[in-house]
C-alpha cells in the first residue's frame, strides 16, 4: 500500500462525544479506532464471521494515542488505515485521523492485535493468506458513514 492512497473511513462527531471543553472526550478516540479498524478488516477479509470460520480472532494487546489537534462536535473525521508490523503471532495497525474539509492532522494511533484460536484461546501464527491481505491492505478503499 502506498502512504498516499490508504484505506480511508469518514464518519462524522456525534453530540454525545464531546466534553465540557467542547472537543472529542479523549476516551472517545478509542471507539473510533475499533470502528475504523472493524471497517478496515471487513474490507480485507469480508464479513468478520470468515475469520471465525477459521477459528481465528484477533485481541487487543496495546493501543497507543497521540492527540494533535481538537475535533468537535459535527466535524467529519477520515481515518486513514494501513498495517504496521507483522509479527509471528500480532500485527499492528496504524491510523491516522484527519478533519475532512481541512486536511488538519486530529490524532494518530497504534492498536496491535494478537491472532488467537477462539477454540483453544490461545494465540496462534498468523496464516501467510491473512499476511498477505494485511500488507496489500485495502488501497484507495472508502468507506462512509458520514454523509458528507
């Protein structure tokens, strides 16, 4: 996948995610990713249940944050998704978030995810086709639920 032509998913600040300084509540930006990340996986693999078909699932094991700019209620948000490092039983995923309309840089993410084996819950090596897939990613793919 190239830098420029990442998977992108828009959505748009809901009311309810804002706090008393008028900005996305900082906890908030943990549901955007796992949203983001669920649209970013459904374009890889299709339906989430194909994985489990596989006995495979995958878990959080770490999500770093970094705040760059507030974003407020009614903004439309894209976040830009591409795979980090491929390890032998975890990858990580990369995300960007950037204020549609004005390009301004919101806040960036690293989730890493261990594969697992839902029947055994243990984590198991990740398959060379989910390999494959996550680093090809989904390029130039968007996804909206904004409305814009």
């Amino acid at each position: 996948m190239t830098a420029d032509n990442p998977f992108r998913f828009r959505f748009r600040v809901r009311y309810s995610e804002c706090d008393a300084q008028s900005v996305v509540f900082n906890a908030r930006y943990a549901d955007y990713v796992d949203i983001a990340v669920n649209e970013y996986i459904r374009a890889l693999f299709g339906d989430y249940q194909n994985l489990l078909d596989e006995d495979l699932d995958i878990q959080v094991v770490s999500l770093t944050m970094n705040y760059r700019a507030p974003a407020r209620f009614d903004d439309v948000l894209e976040a830009r998704i591409k795979a980090g490092r491929i390890g032998n039983t975890s990858f990580t995923v990369h995300l960007e978030f950037y204020r549609y309309g004005d390009e301004a840089l919101v806040a960036e993410a690293d989730i890493t995810y261990v594969l697992i084996q839902p029947s055994k819950m243990a984590k198991t090596p990740v398959p060379n086709t989910i390999r494959e897939k996550l680093e090809v990613g989904a390029p130039g793919v968007l996804i909206s639920h904004a409305g814009e």
